[in-house]
C-alpha cells in the first residue's frame, strides 16, 4: 500500500519501491494535476544517489508524458532544496524529487513539491493516496524517455548556478572570506558535494572533503548527521586542523555540525546557535517554531528577544505553514533540519551550513565559546530520544492505550499539560516534557524528552521503561 508519511512516500527498493509503483504515483500526480487544472504547466522531476534513483526519476517522467504534461527533467543529481527553489522560482504546480532523504539504503522514495516550493500539505498526499488506490500496475508507457527528450516533451533543465547565487545572497561574503576558514566537510556521499564545495570555495575556505564519492550503500550506514554515523568525521575533527565541521544528509535537507575541538553539535544546539545569532548579531526581527520534539531553550531565546514561539506537529511541512502564516525568522527540528525566511520555503542543509560559516566570521568566536554564551544566558536543557522498532500489533496496542483511553503513566512530576497534535506529549515545570510518537517514514517509536538534570531523565525512562500497562516492546539494554 501506497502511503506518504511526514516526508513523502518511502518504502524498500523491491519490496514496496518498485517500478510499478513508482508509476502510479506518477499518474496519481498527473491526474491530481488535472483535477486542479494545472496539467499545462511543467513539473520539474529530480533525484539523488541512491541506488536506480536515475532510473526510478526517468519512469516518473514517462508517465507524465504520457498525460501530455510537460517534463522539465534534472539531469544531474540534485539537492531536494534546490529542487524546491525551481519549483517557486519557476511559478511551477508540482516537483518530484525521488529521495529516501536520510534513511537507510535499502529505502527509496519520492518527495511531493507543489507550487510555492513548498512540502506537499496532507490534503494533497491524501488525495494522492486514494488516487493510488484505484490505480492498477502500469507497465512502462509506449513512448520512451528518451524518445520522449527527442520529441521536445521531456526538456533538460538546470537551476545550479540561480541556487548558488540564492545561497550567497543570504550570506555575507566578504566577512567570510577574510577570515579563510578551514572547513572539513562530509557529504554523506550524498548530492550536497559539488554546491557546498563551489558556496565554501567562493568564500575562500580551505576545504577537506571526506565520503564524497558515490556509494548507494553509504558506507554501511543511514547518510544521517547523527554522531553515530559521523566517527571518522569526529576522528579527524579532534586533530584540531579545522574552524569547524560540516555534515548533510543524503539529500541535503539537514546537517550536522562539529566544533573546533571536535565535539558533535547537536541539531538542537544548531537551531539555538543559529537563531541566537541571527537575533543578537544580525539584529534580524522575528519569531520561531519549532516541533514538539525540539528543544523549549528556544522559546527562552525567543521570548527574551520579545519574540513568539510557536509549536507544531512532526513534518517540515508544518514548520513552513507556521513560518509563512506568522512571517517567522527560523523554523526547525530537532532531526537536524531548518529553514531561515528569505530563502526556498523548506529546509535547507546548505544553507543552515553556510550560516554557520558565516557566524564564525562575523562573532570572531568559535562554535563552543558562542554556545557557552547562550548556555550562560539560558540555562541548560537535557535532551534524550530512543528509537524503537515495533510490530503491527504494538502500534495498535499503543495507539488505543495513548490515543484513544489517553492513559497517564506514574510520572514522578506534575503534569502541567498534555498534547495530542502528534502522539502524545507531556508538560512538566521548568520546561520538562515527554514525549511518544509514531514515525511517519519507518516503522519506528519515538521517545524523546528534555529535562532540567540527567538524573531526571533517567527517571523519566525508568517510569516508562516498568509500566505494566505501556509495556513498550524494548528492553533494559535498549535504554
């Protein structure tokens, strides 16, 4: 069954990720675009690295053809932000980027762009679900690809250098380049390393590149900027030869960052470096959101500033609504991806990266002096998460147990609030919280928390971890 999660459709290469299906939601995306009248306009189609992604992006394009919509086809592998810059920049209806973003290789899927360049809303990925439902296999279309970008109605296109030139009007260049920082990137052996190198480049950074070839296995491990995945970034960042570190994931929509030292940044202390700066040093005006698994430091910084801050469901594409609804500066999760106002209306890994650079240049400080300001100024908060694979008849179980009976575990706090806009989440004093949450692009539970102390959090785990009702489906050892 065909179904889009909080970042499109992905399923297994073979499995649920086949031809077939990738054709179907190609003639559900023809035929959605017919029912909205916007069948004329060209819809842009690009991919990543993963394994058959050029040929799964090409199937995509045979199909719209065959409905006599016009293809503007990446030829190239593509960042899905600059897939999304094309979409708004060119007035378009619709971009599909086939990209399983940060999962692990054996995922594929497709991303849902429509006009504005914005993350497909869920009204639009429910109507392309029922639309897929009553959409038998297809077989490929008589007219092939290539004959198709023989014909005129597949035409090659490349918005590069009009996204490059994007990034670095948000940047102020010749802070940057006097400084000639030493950078260490890591691409993940995705597609952000040609722009990121060309963006640093421009800024006379000294630049080491590491995973940068193409492997559709990334390494043995999911292109995700977790501290996990990046060891033998981490290895070469405690050398001390560089100013900082740079991670995007395999589709460039979120990174990770390294200080000087080489210690991991977490993309928690990323959105609070980031609009921490934007607002003491840039003087920008604005609020923020954030999910409601992203640090509360960043409601302290915000109403500090006078500014609101603004909480929503898991998904970028409610970050962006949010965003352009209250003409907020800064929007993010902590998954590692944020998006700046100005700039294409969803996250944006490269540009979060050359923010960072920037901060650097403009503060004279480095990553760790700038977050002991902040934590001098706010205070700390502990985050956590776990991660938990679980079986058809535990999501049911659970589902009724939270969602519906709204069962309260013995919590050893208050209970301030609770919240049912994603799972559940509960609210105690000083900013703790808990939360639990289903995934809505792998089988996988969510917990994640925050806390004023880590003894407090590991009395949070142990509440859940014995509760005889919840009885979650891990173990000690998975704590």
């Amino acid at each position: 069954m065909i179904k889009f999660g909080t970042g499109g459709w992905r399923a297994v290469i073979g499995d649920e990720f086949t031809f077939s299906n990738v054709r179907r939601v190609a003639q559900a995306a023809a035929l959605y675009l017919k029912e909205i009248k916007q069948d004329h306009k060209p819809v842009v189609v690009g991919h990543d690295l993963r394994f058959l992604s050029g040929r799964f992006s090409r199937a995509i394009a045979e199909i719209l053809v065959h409905n006599d919509i016009p293809v503007w086809f990446i030829e190239q592998v593509v960042p899905t932000p600059m897939l999304m810059f094309a979409v708004e920049q060119e007035q378009l209806a619709m971009g599909l980027m086939v990209t399983a973003s940060h999962n692990p290789s054996e995922y594929n899927g497709i991303k849902v762009i429509v006009e504005g360049g914005k993350d497909a809303p869920i009204q639009v990925t429910n109507r392309l679900e029922e639309l897929c439902r009553l959409i038998p296999p297809l077989q490929a279309p008589p007219l092939t690809f290539f004959d198709a970008l023989e014909q005129g109605k597949i035409v090659l296109y490349s918005n590069k250098n009009a996204y490059i030139d994007s990034l670095l009007q948000q940047i102020d260049a010749p802070a940057v380049q006097e400084l000639n920082l030493n950078v260490l990137f890591n691409p993940m052996f995705g597609v952000a390393k040609d722009i990121m190198a060309m963006c640093l480049a421009s800024l006379r950074c000294s630049v080491d590149l590491i995973n940068a070839q193409r492997d559709t296995m990334f390494g043995q491990k999911a292109p995700s900027p977790s501290r996990e995945a990046l060891q033998d970034m981490e290895y070469l960042m405690k050398q001390g030869k560089y100013h900082i570190g740079i991670a995007t994931d395999g589709d460039s929509d979120r990174i990770g960052l390294y200080d000087e030292k080489g210690n991991y940044i977490t993309a928690n202390d990323i959105l609070k470096l980031l609009y921490y700066y934007l607002k003491q040093y840039r003087g920008e005006r604005g609020g923020l959101v954030r999910n409601i698994t992203t640090t509360h430091i960043l409601d302290r910084i915000a109403h500090s500033f006078g500014e609101p801050a603004y909480e929503v469901p898991v998904g970028f594409k409610h970050i962006s609504q949010k965003m352009d609804e209250e003409n907020l500066l800064l929007g993010g999760e902590s998954s590692g991806g944020l998006k700046i106002r100005g700039h294409v209306n969803g996250k944006d890994g490269i540009l979060a990266a050359l923010l960072a650079v920037e901060m650097l240049a403009k503060t004279r400080k480095s990553l760790s002096q700038l977050l002991e300001e902040i934590n001098a100024r706010y205070g700390t908060l502990y985050f956590g998460e776990i991660n938990l694979r679980y079986r058809a008849e535990d999501r049911s179980r659970l589902e009724k147990i939270l969602l519906q009976d709204r069962y309260v575990p013995a919590f050893p706090w208050k209970i301030e609030k609770a919240s049912y806009i994603d799972g559940v989440k509960f609210y105690f004093p000083e900013d703790n919280w808990f939360s639990i949450r289903f995934s809505g692009t792998e089988p996988v539970l969510r917990l994640a928390w925050e806390t004023a102390a880590p003894e407090q959090a590991e009395e949070l785990k142990r509440v859940i971890m014995e509760d005889s009702t919840l009885q979650l489906p891990f173990h000690r050892g998975d704590l």
